[in-house]
C-alpha cells in the first residue's frame, strides 16, 4: 500500500523482506541502536505480546515483526507528528493487523493496556539526563534524546507493571548509564540476565550496551562476547553486514 508523503518525509528500505519506514529528514531519524536492539531481541517467542516504549518511527516494531512470530506489538509514543509517521508505515508494509500506536506518555499507558498483561517490553529510551548535554532546538530531537517526559526509571517501572511473572526486558543504552540500569532494574524486580557491549571498533571504548532482563528470575548474569561495528579499514564488520542483511 502506498501512502501520502508529508514535506521533509521520505520512505528508507530496510532491506529486509521488503519493510521500509518513512522518516523526517529533519526530524529524529532512527540509528544502529535500534537495528542492534532489534536484533538482540530476535528470540522472542512465537505469539508474544510486545510493547515497544518509546517507539518513535516504529523502527524496532517494524523489524520485530519480520524477524520473529511475535503475535501483537503495539508502540507507545507521545509525539504526535512522529506517531502519524509510524501509522504511515504500519501501512505502508500492511502490518495493521499485527502492529499498533499508541499516542501517549509512557506514563499512562498502564490505564490503557493493564497490568501484567505483556510477553516482551522493548525499548530504546532517551539517553540523557534531563537538563544534561547539548540540546537540539528540534523539539522532536529533544523529546528523543532527553528525558524530558519519563525518566529511566520510569521507563523500567513502567515495564515491570506492564509484564507477565518471568516476561522479558530489552533495552539498549549508553554505558556510563549501567550502574543506573541494573539498580534500578533490580528495584523493580526486573533481574539482568543478559549483556552486551557495543563497540565502534576494537580500539575504542564501548558506545552501547544491549540488556535483556526478566521479571522476578533469579540472579544469574551473562556478559555475551563484544560486538565490534566497524573492521580497522572502516567496513561494517561482518556480524554488523549479517543484521544488516548485506
């Protein structure tokens, strides 16, 4: 199905089984973080419930719904103009039966969809501290970017009372954030079970960390070997190729 593109909109094939997304080209456009997210959170379980918080563009979503048999995911976003987007895509690739928007904040949507009702939470949230680091004046990359709608812990409080007991939690973050992520995971009862660092290449420090949690498991982490996005001539490395689907 074809849609009708607004000023500054494009379509980008996510060349994979023929999904594509339509972006703003001055707006917040979707990064590796998202493609790797996606990726890391490939094993969800055929007919699951997913939640993505924060969807943005609907990014995670759409590839979630080409890489596994997850049953319904719905994407939560508080910016409208951004929400229009991702229903134009949902369309775009005929997944209305599988993939939904919300428009809201995070912190509502307990209301809306009831406790302890999902399979699988994923989400990549903004980065920054409120009122930390250089701000965009785009409102939306600001929005994106800043915690200036729902904080960390917000995020994971949010996702624990979203869960099922023994439910799943993808995030993919910024390092020097960890220490954060696991306490307040832990606070939460959601329990780190997974994780992953994110380098740009073997010389460099980590740029990203993937986690996976699970609500009330018992402590028991893995630290998955590193992944290395670039080869020292400056090439994706061959893993990144592979999710890339090159």
């Amino acid at each position: 199905m074809e849609v009708k593109l607004n000023k500054n909109e494009k379509i980008e094939d996510l060349q994979f089984k023929n999904l594509r997304i339509i972006q703003n080209k001055t707006g917040f456009c979707f990064g590796i973080d998202s493609v790797l997210l996606s990726d890391f959170a490939k094993e969800i379980k055929e007919d699951a419930k997913v939640v993505d918080l924060g969807t943005g563009t609907g990014i995670i979503a759409i590839l979630l719904c080409g890489k596994t048999k997850l049953k319904e995911i719905i994407g939560v976003e508080i910016q409208k103009e951004v929400c229009e987007m991702a229903n134009k895509s949902i369309k775009l690739n005929n997944l209305e039966n599988k993939f939904k928007i919300i428009n809201d904040n995070i912190l509502n949507i307990e209301k809306i969809i009831g406790k302890n009702s999902i399979d699988v939470i994923v989400t990549n949230p903004p980065y920054k501290k409120k009122g930390t680091g250089i701000k965009n004046e785009n409102e939306n990359k600001i929005i994106s970017r800043h915690e200036t709608t729902a904080s960390l812990e917000d995020f994971i409080d949010i996702s624990c009372k979203l869960l099922k007991d023994k439910g799943e939690f993808y995030m993919v973050h910024r390092p020097e954030r960890l220490v954060d992520i696991i306490e307040i995971m832990r606070k939460y009862k959601i329990e780190p079970k997974i994780l992953r660092f994110v380098y740009s290449n073997k010389n460099s420090e980590p740029k990203l960390v993937l986690i996976k949690g699970i609500k009330n498991a018992k402590p028991f982490l893995k630290v998955k070997n590193n992944l290395y996005i670039y080869q020292e001539d400056g090439n994706y490395t061959e893993e990144i190729n592979k999710i890339y689907n090159k």
